[in-house]
C-alpha cells in the first residue's frame, strides 16, 4: 500500500513537474504571493470595467499592473473620449497608485 502510494506520488511529480515550470511567467514577481494575486486582481478589474463599457476599442486595451499597483495601458483605441475612459476606469480602480498610457487614438483609413 505504501509502496503504491509513493510511486504514484513520484509518477505524478515526474508528469506534472515540467507544466508548473512552463506555467511560470519570468515577468511576475511569484517571490511574494499576496502581491501577485492583488496585481492580478486589479488588471482583472480594470478589464472587465473596460469591457462593460461596450466600446469595442475599449476591450482591445492591454492592461498590465506592477507590483506597487501602478498600471500601465497600451493599444489603440477609435477616439479621444474612449482613451480619456480608459485611463479613468483605470485610476478609478481601487489599490491603483498611478496610470501610464501609450494608447493611441486610430486613425481613419
């Protein structure tokens, strides 16, 4: 019985181990688990705000958040008014400290 259990163990070790290597993102800061689950939180915020807007150019917007809760905003968007939205969702969300934005605004072809 023990010896069943342990092989199961290590099997399962050997198969899993190379998923939750390549699940993890060199980018995050996973050292501190609290921080990357609140930096994710706020991102998933200001996405989901974005995309109840309606504006299709507003859910086009990449969101990214560091771990001081500062975010940062790029793409494209179809007017001045659906960016000056953008940046305000995203200051409006809470825990955010600043907003960085390089969206643009598309130009008509």
């Amino acid at each position: 019985m023990k010896t069943t259990y342990v092989m199961t163990c290590l099997i399962a070790g050997t198969l899993l181990g190379p998923v939750v290597t390549i699940a993890g993102d060199p980018d995050t800061d996973r050292s501190n688990p609290e921080a990357f689950v609140k930096d994710s939180a706020i991102t998933a915020q200001i996405k989901s705000k974005l995309a109840a807007e309606h504006f299709g150019s507003l859910a086009k917007i990449h969101v990214d958040t560091d771990k001081n809760g500062v975010v940062w905003l790029s793409g494209t968007v179809e007017s001045q008014a659906a960016l000056d939205k953008a940046v305000a969702i995203a200051k409006g969300t809470e825990h955010v400290k600043s907003v960085h934005s390089t969206l643009t605004v598309k130009k008509d072809d």
